[in-house]
C-alpha cells in the first residue's frame, strides 16, 4: 500500500474512531472559527464550550499540559465576551486595530525565548519528537488568542502561520485527522484576515 493510501486509511480509522463528545468540541472549534470572522461575540462562546470538553477529553487521556491550555482558552473565551460585548455597546460595532510593529517585535521575541525554554525541558524530560515547534505553536497561540480578544487584524497571520506549522506537526505524526482540521484552520484563517482587512481599511462613520 503506497503513503497516500495508508494516509487515508489513517484518516478514516480517526474518523471511526471518534467520540460523539470529541464531534461536538470539534464542530463548536469550527463554528467558533466562522462567527469569530464575522465578529460575532457568539465564537467566545461556541470557543469556549469546545475547549471545556477538551479539557475533560486531555485529562481523561493523561494530556494535563492540553488541558492546562485549554483552561486559558476558556478564561480567555470569557474575557473575549465581555470585550467584545463592551465595545458593540459603546460603539455600536467592533473596530478592527493594529499594533505598531515594535509591540509585535517584542511579543515575538517573548514568544521565541519561551519556547526555548520549553523546549530544552521537553527534550530533557520527555520524549517529544519536535520540542521546539510544539513550544512554538502552544506560545505562539496564547498570543495570537490574545490579540483576536483584542480585535487585532493581525491575530489572523499569527494563526496563519500556527496553523500551517500545526499541519505539518501532527501530518508527522501519522495524526492525521488533526492534520486536515489544522489545514481547514488554515483556510478559515485566510479568510478571517482576508474579511478583518477590509473592515479595517472600511472608515468607521461618525457617530
């Protein structure tokens, strides 16, 4: 049987095999990357039901580092809600905005040498196959979720770049599933650049 084939069978078994709560988180996860172009305070909401089952499914699997990243998701989720409910009510809609690029130098940097740090543990103390990029990827998405709370335009390249780093991780791990949802990530992240770049180039009307 070639790669391709046995790449599909894989992707089949995983399909089988998933649970009806592992269905759910995921389809919220995708419902929450829809709503969170149209910014729709709702993906805080569908976001953050998605990742309080991640939370149950990690620990059930022994993952208590995924779980501890999904706990942020939901605080985050929450804090996500109540900004962007805030800033409908005082403006009557959400403002796209950037960052100067300094601000970004200096997140990245932090993001960077964190995930050094991580990694040296990771590869000191465990067995994981790509220290660095799974440390990347995990800072890398606390920050990119930060500025999406924020209504940074540039969460969207962030996630652009996780997304396609997160494909590749797990596709090399023969965990392919995961793999086809992060490309579909990937396509969702597009767009919701694609839509925020107009609305951010759209002036706002005096009010």
């Amino acid at each position: 049987m070639t790669d391709w084939g046995q790449a599909m069978d894989a992707l089949y078994n995983g399909l089988a095999a998933t649970s009806p709560l592992e269905a759910v988180s995921v389809a919220l996860g995708l419902a929450y990357g829809v709503l969170a172009i149209r910014r729709s305070r709702w993906c805080w909401m569908t976001g953050g039901l998605g990742s309080a089952i991640l939370i149950y499914l990690a620990l059930d699997r022994q993952l208590p580092m995924q779980a501890a990243l999904q706990v942020y998701y939901v605080v985050i989720s929450v804090y996500g809600w109540w900004h962007w409910t805030r800033e409908e009510a005082a403006r009557g809609t959400l403002v796209v905005s950037t960052w100067p690029i300094r601000r970004h130098l200096a997140a990245c940097g932090a993001v960077v040498l964190m995930s050094a740090l991580t990694a040296r543990w990771l590869a000191s103390q465990t067995q994981a196959a790509w220290p660095f990029l799974d440390s990347l990827t995990t800072w890398g998405s606390l920050y990119a979720t930060w500025l999406e709370a924020r209504v940074k335009l540039e969460n969207w390249l962030y996630w652009i770049f996780i997304d396609s780093v997160l494909s590749f991780l797990f596709g090399s791990q023969g965990l392919y599933l995961y793999a086809l949802l992060s490309v579909v990530y990937l396509g969702v992240s597009a767009v919701g650049f694609l839509r925020w770049l107009k609305t951010y180039r759209t002036p706002v009307p005096a009010s």
